[in-house]
C-alpha cells in the first residue's frame, strides 16, 4: 500500500482509536481482577497500620544560628574583601556543611561518651549521629537550622544544642592560618617561578646570539624558502642550456662527419663568406674548363684557389665546433656550481629549522613559567584578600527546646506508600496474569484469530439462575441449528460432527443441547457418540461396535427408530436434566443414542471399517440430522476418518481457558486433512464475567435478555 496517497485526517483517527482500545483493554482487565488489587491494597494497609503501631515514635527538635559576615556590600548580595566579591549564600552553605561534617560528629560523640552514662564512641555511633542530623539553611538569610531527632524529645534537644555549642566553638578557635599558609606557599612557589623564568629568558636569547638567529617568525622562513627557490628556477635553466648546448655540439660533429656545414655555424658571417668565395670559385673553374680546357694554367689557377677556400672554411668551421664544445664545458660547470649552492642552500635551511624549533621551545617553557607565575600572583592575591577577612561570627537566635509532639513515623506517608505500592504490585499481577490467560475471552476474537466463525456461546450452567440459563442456551441452539442449515426449512446439511482439541471442552453439552433443541424443533436426531469408553459398557442395547460390524443389528435400530428413555440421557450429561423434553400423549421424543463401548485400542478396527460409512448413510436416510461426537482432535486421529462423512464440521472451544495455539493446532490439523471447519463454538461461557471483557458493569441489554426470558419461557 503506497501511504503517499492515504488521507491523513483518516490514518490519525484510525491511530488514536487504537490507542483508545490498548487504553480501554487495559482499564477493563484492572476492573476484572479489582478484587486481587483491592486484596492486596487492604493486606498492605493492614501492614502499614502494624509497622506504625509496632513502630517507636521519634521525637524532633530545632536550634537556629545566625551567622554573621562582618562587613556587607550595599546591595546586600555579595561581601567585599581585598578588591574581591564573595557569594553570601556559598558562605553560609559552607558553615552548614560544616555543621554536618564528620569532624563536628565526632567532638559530639565525644562530648556525650564523656557524660556520665555515657556510651563509648564507635564509628557507627558517629554514623548514628550524623544520620539523624538534619541540617537546612536559607540562600535568602544567614541564618542555618540545626536539628536533631531522637526517641526522647529531651535527648533530641539535649544533642542539638551540643551539635550548637560544638559548632560555635570549633568556629570561635577556627582562625586564617590556612590562608596563611596558602599565602607563604603562594610567595615561595612565585620565588621559584620568577627565578626559572629568567633562566628560560636566558637560556632563549643565548642560543639566538649564538646561532645568530633575527627571525623565528613565518617570515623569517619565507624568506629562506624564497631564496631556495630562486637558486633551485637557476639550477634549472643552465640544466637546460646544458642539455641544448651539448645538443647542438653533437648535431656540429654529425655534419662534420657527413662532410656539410652545421646550420648554426653555416649562419655565422665569417663563414657565410668564405662560402660564397667557394662558389665564386667553383664557377671561376667551371667556365675556365668550359673555355680553356681542364689543363689550362688558368684552370690550374683557379682549381689551386678553390682548394684554399675549401680549406680555410674548414679551419673556420673546425673553430667554431671548438667554440661550441667550450660552450658544453661552460654551461657543465656553472650547472655544478648551482648545484652545489642549492645542496649549501638546503642544508642551511634545514639547520636553520631545526635551530629555530630549538629556540621556539626554549621561548615556550619562558612562556608557560610567565603563565604560572601569573596565576600564582592571582592565587596569592586573593588568599591575601582571604586572610584580611574578619572571622565569621556565629550566635545562637533559638535554643534547642523538648518537643512533646511526635515528628514521626509519619503515618499518612507510611499507609499512602503502602497503598500505592499495594495497587502498582496488583496493576503489574494483573496484566502479567492477563498475558499468561491465552484463551479467547470474546467471541469476536474467534474469526480474526482462527479465520472460523463463532458460530454461538454455551452459557455454563449455575444454580442461581438455571432455568434462564437453559433458555439461553436453547435459543443459542437453535440459532447455531439455523446457522448450520438443520432446520426443517434447510435440508443442506445432514450429518454433523462436532469435535474439539482437548477433552474437557465441552463436547457432549454441545451435542445433547444441539439434539434436544432439534428434538424440540421437530427434527428426529441420531447421536453417535465416538468417544472412547474408559470402563466396559453393560447396557444391552447395541453399541456402535455392533453396528459397524452386524448390517442386521444396524438395519433393525435404524428401522425401529425408537427414542431413548431418559436416564440414558441423564447419565450422558447431568447439566442436561431439567432441560430433557417432555413426553406429550405417551409418545418419546424422537431421539436415538449409539455410543461406544471400547476404548482407544479397538478405535483402529471400528473406523478402519467400511461399515462406518454405511452406518452414517443409512441413518442420514432415517433421520433427519445425524449428530457424530467425535474424540479429541489433538489426541485421536478418528475424527479426521469421521470428518470424511460428515456434511459439517465443528469444534468445541472451552472458553478462557483453551489456549488460541492449541485450537489453531487442532484446525490446522483438520484442513491439512483436507476437512473444512464450518465453526466454532464457545462452551462454558460465565456471561456474568463475559461482559467484563466489553465493558466495566453489566450491560442494560443483558439485564434485558434476563428478564426477557424469565417473562416469557
């Protein structure tokens, strides 16, 4: 389902009205076990009431002390001291936890172990001491409430006022000493700071005097860093004008060898004319030989000045490879020497790092010794403001008096905790008993949990009201008669097998109530009872056994058709005798009884036989309905070969108390057997608490149906 799109007004009240049924589930199961939480509040009442009773009274009594600052600020929050202000109410908080010290306890319980009678001091009676002390004071006043119980109201204020009197001695004695010693201490840890301060300043401005070092700033490095950079760009171009110069003196030598003229050189003026002058005479030979002949003299001439040329342009270009080669061992050497001054340049700099850190940490322990030399200078000053101060006064405004009047156990917030913690326990018992209850407990519970309609409630029989009960439980089988299609008007269904997962579930009730009520409806019934007998049967009448295996004995009680007498009936379910029918003009009611005289061991011979099914036909042709009590489903395995004849199936649930697992056990057993459940019956219904699970008191309708059916029945 895509959410996207849902109206969200929608979705919000659908979500509150969930959590208004969790709300209203969880008030009715508190209003079904109301007697539980009640028990338990009236128990725990009961308790309270003992431990009060049985409790020694404990007697309180009160001193105040006014504690008093000397000199005030005009504003009245604060008291001013050597250039400082001080907290009044941190002051007197410091007074009362003083007053609650162990030390202030223990001169106490010397003071009393003193007195004659006196008992001796342990650590748990200085422990007794400080526990029942209660001191309390005010943020708004100097005044501090010092008080003290015990189970004599003159014990209680005998201690309170030695708690008093020790307190104002011990604070009367108490004087500055250990501001003086902080402040002594203070001056000589200031002494040695001040001295180690100098020494870091010293030790600093040697080694930058030694190292000569001016800048140990960002950019004092920038500066190096630059000059390295420049020397290393330097480095770079006469490795490149290096690498061109040796390119070009070997591009010289190859066009020597291949006997040209290297450009670079060819461009040179010098040798731009000593070319030309080749040519001039290359021509001057070429047009001599044309005119004169190869052996004139003035060929000769001219061939003997040809070849000076030659060689004087290679002399000039042999000079000029010369001249490029010194250019190759020039630009090699200053290369070497950049190099070397770059190495020298990061060496330096790296030395100047390291030497600029050293520095750095000389000048930060100077810096943090300034620090604490700063904060001592501050600690001092204040512990000299502390030391200036005038001693606290205290005096007593309100001795300790006997108060007669009990202060406790306080009996409304002993029974108060009882109670609540009495209700809290049943709550919790409550719902934990609910959670641990896995029956159904409502009947629209039955088709969401076991996907089965409930077909009807059983009500459980009870003395009080037993004819209402019966007439209850009549109509609620004709209505599951009308339900099922066995009415005289619905000829759907014929046979019926009613079965459950566990015994004890109600079963027979639902069958013999099923039948009176068709019986009364004027349908003939035959009930098969296929239960398995615990004890051999005596009667004489043919059992189902019999049936199953003599065709004669079958033929002849089905032909017959006669009613059962009562007793029979009765013996089958006792709930059931005085809802029996009644004779009308001498003639029985028209209902037929077969049950079972073995017991489990013979089950696989009675209904691995043929004759079960002929039994089941034959009687659906004389009787109207046909009505199969089968064993349980859970531990017999005959109502799944019974269920194979049967028009409709259904089982009997035991209400609050067949486990929901367990009856989809069952169903699920059924339906892997191919057998289709048409319903569920609820047996053993206790209306009176069935109305609990809906609502907190009876609904106005039941009351209704009561005496509806107590007018007219």
């Amino acid at each position: 389902m895509n959410w996207a799109f849902q109206n969200p007004i929608r979705l919000e009240g659908a979500v509150r009205r969930h959590f208004e049924s969790i709300g209203y589930t969880a008030m009715l199961t508190l209003w079904r076990r109301k007697r539980m939480i009640l028990a338990l509040m009236a128990v725990a009442a009961l308790a309270a009431v003992v431990v009060l009773l049985k409790s020694e009274k404990r007697y309180t009594s009160n001193a105040l002390v006014q504690v008093d600052f000397g000199r005030e600020d005009q504003t009245g929050n604060g008291r001013q001291g050597g250039g400082l202000s001080f907290d009044v109410s941190a002051l007197v908080e410091t007074e009362a936890r003083f007053v609650r010290s162990r030390a202030i306890a223990r001169q106490v319980a010397d003071a009393l172990a003193a007195a004659p009678g006196g008992e001796p001091v342990t650590e748990r009676r200085i422990q007794d001491l400080m526990r029942d002390l209660t001191v309390r004071n005010d943020s708004r006043s100097y005044l501090i409430e010092i008080g003290y119980t015990a189970n004599d109201p003159k014990r209680a204020a005998e201690i309170t006022n030695l708690f008093v009197d020790t307190y104002l001695r011990n604070r009367s004695e108490t004087s500055f000493a250990a501001a003086r010693r902080a402040s002594d201490w203070y001056a000589a840890q200031m002494k040695e700071a001040r001295t180690a301060l100098e020494a870091a300043e010293n030790a600093a401005g040697d080694y930058r005097a030694t190292y000569n070092i001016v800048d140990t700033t960002a950019d004092g490095g920038a500066l190096q860093q630059q000059k390295m950079r420049e020397l290393v760009s330097q480095s770079n171009s006469a490795s490149l004008a290096r690498l061109n110069e040796e390119a070009r003196l070997e591009r010289a030598n190859r066009a020597v060898a291949e006997g040209n003229i290297p450009p670079d050189i060819a461009a040179l003026p010098q040798i731009q004319r000593l070319i030309e002058s080749r040519e001039t005479a290359r021509r001057q030979v070429a047009e001599l030989s044309a005119s004169s002949g190869e052996r004139h003299p003035s060929v000769e001439r001219a061939r003997a000045l040809l070849s000076e040329t030659e060689a004087r342009l290679r002399e000039e270009v042999g000079k000029s490879v010369a001249t490029i080669s010194e250019d190759v061992g020039n630009a090699r050497r200053l290369e070497g020497e950049l190099e070397e001054s770059v190495r020298k340049a990061k060496l330096a700099l790296i030395d100047n790092k390291s030497r600029e850190a050293e520095l750095r940490t000389l000048q930060g322990r100077a810096e943090a010794t300034r620090s604490r030399l700063k904060t001592l200078t501050d600690n001092y000053v204040q512990s000299q403001a502390l030391s200036d101060l005038k001693p606290v006064v205290a005096q007593v405004m309100i001795a300790a008096e006997p108060i007669e009047t009990p202060s406790g156990p306080k009996a409304s917030l002993i029974l108060g905790l009882a109670i609540l913690g009495a209700a809290t326990l049943g709550a919790g018992l409550a719902f934990l008993l609910e959670r641990r209850d896995t029956g159904f407990h409502r009947e629209d519970e039955v088709l969401p949990e076991t996907d089965c309609t409930c077909l009807g409630l059983v009500a459980a029989t009870t003395g009080a009201a037993m004819r209402l009960d019966i007439a209850a439980r009549r109509e609620t089988m004709r209505g599951i008669a009308a339900s099922l299609g066995l009415t005289a008007f619905q000829t759907s269904a014929k046979t019926v097998l009613v079965t459950s997962a566990l015994p004890g579930e109600g079963k027979s009730l639902l069958v013999d109530s099923l039948a009176l009520s068709l019986m009364e409806m004027g349908r003939s019934v035959l009930i098969i009872d296929a239960s398995p007998c615990s004890e051999p049967d005596r009667d004489t009448r043919p059992a189902l056994e019999d049936m199953v295996a003599d065709t004669a004995s079958r033929r002849q009680f089905l032909e017959s058709r006669r009613g059962e007498p009562m007793p029979v009936l009765q013996r089958r379910n006792a709930n059931l005798r005085n809802s029996l029918p009644l004779v009308v003009a001498g003639h029985m009611a028209p209902l037929s009884v077969i049950q079972r005289r073995t017991g489990l061991s013979e089950g696989g011979a009675v209904f691995a036989n043929a004759g079960i099914g002929d039994l089941v036909k034959e009687a659906s042709s004389k009787f109207d309905v046909v009505i199969i009590e089968a064993p349980p489903i859970m531990l017999v395995a005959d109502s799944l070969i019974l269920a194979q004849v049967a028009d409709v199936v259904i089982q009997a649930v035991r209400w609050h108390e067949t486990p929901k697992a367990t009856v989809n056990a069952a169903l699920k057993r059924l339906r892997e057997a191919s057998v289709r459940v048409h319903g569920i019956v609820l047996t053993g219904v206790n209306m009176a608490k069935y109305q609990t699970y809906y609502s907190f008191f009876r609904s106005p309708s039941t009351r209704k149906f009561r005496k509806y059916y107590a007018a007219f029945d």
